[in-house]
C-alpha cells in the first residue's frame, strides 16, 4: 500500500476523505512479551501461551494499548503530508478495543478524514475515525478517533 501523499495546503480540503488501507501486519507472541516487558504488564492472558488456551480468548491475545501503539506505524502507510516540517500526534478523542487480537494474527487500518481546523501557530489538526481489524475476524480490534498536527 502507498500512501495518500498530499501537502500542506491540501490539508483543508482532505475533511471526508478516505485515506485507504495499510498493509495487513503480524502480531507475534514474541512482540508480545516484549510489550508486556516494557509496560510492566505481564498479566497472563497476554504472556502465558499454554495457560491462555483455557482462558477466555482460547489464545494469548495482544495488550489493547500494544494495538494502539501500532496505529501510528499503519498510519504512516495510508497517510503523508510531504511538505510538513513536523507531524505530532496530538492524542486521541476515542479509544476502543471491541475484539481481542490473537498472538499470530494480523491486523490493518482503515481511515477517514472526519474534521480538519486551523491551530494556532501555524498548524492544521485533522482528526480521523480509523478501524484496525483482524484478519478473519468479525469485530474491529480497535476503533479510535486519533488527532494530528501537521507544522509548515
């Protein structure tokens, strides 16, 4: 997948667009742990393979926030401003995680352009509504609602 390329003065014209899908990507058990070792969340649904079978996602699943976190890799695969000095992710509106993500499954984004406003200093924030669903799966791992800030 390639990215929607605009510049700075496209900004305010991309409200209600659709920016695409990224390319489908893998969350293995090993990144996993290596999440769960960097946030101190080492809670056995996530990191504990043999004891998550009888658990209530019959797998180790994915931290939602490890989900989240790659909201911003995928991002950068459906979206670039090419004149842009600096992007900041400004935060999010909404955050939610409706299914889980099995360890070995994959995930992609999808996304909209859903308001886009002048701030000071020069800069546009666009917010977007972007789904990151699995493979195969019936519910979205994770619906959000992230804000952006693009400088000139």
């Amino acid at each position: 997948m390639s990215a929607k390329t605009i510049t700075f003065d496209e900004l305010p014209a991309m409200k209600g667009e659709s920016l695409g899908t990224s390319d489908w990507f893998r969350i293995e058990q090993d990144r996993i742990g290596r999440f769960a070792d960097a946030t101190d969340d080492h809670q056995w649904i996530h990191v504990d393979p043999e004891r998550a079978k009888d658990g209530p996602f019959g797998a180790a699943v994915a931290h939602g926030f490890l989900t989240l976190s790659l909201l911003i890799p995928l991002w950068s695969q459906v979206f670039e401003v090419t004149d842009a000095t600096t992007s900041v992710n400004y935060g999010l509106n909404k955050v939610r995680f409706p299914a889980p993500v099995p360890a070995g499954a994959e995930i992609r984004l999808t996304g909209t352009v859903t308001d886009v406003e002048e701030v000071a200093g020069g800069a546009v924030q666009i917010t977007a509504d972007v789904v990151l669903e699995v493979r195969g799966g019936a519910k979205p791992a994770c619906a959000a609602q992230p804000v952006f800030r693009f400088y000139r």
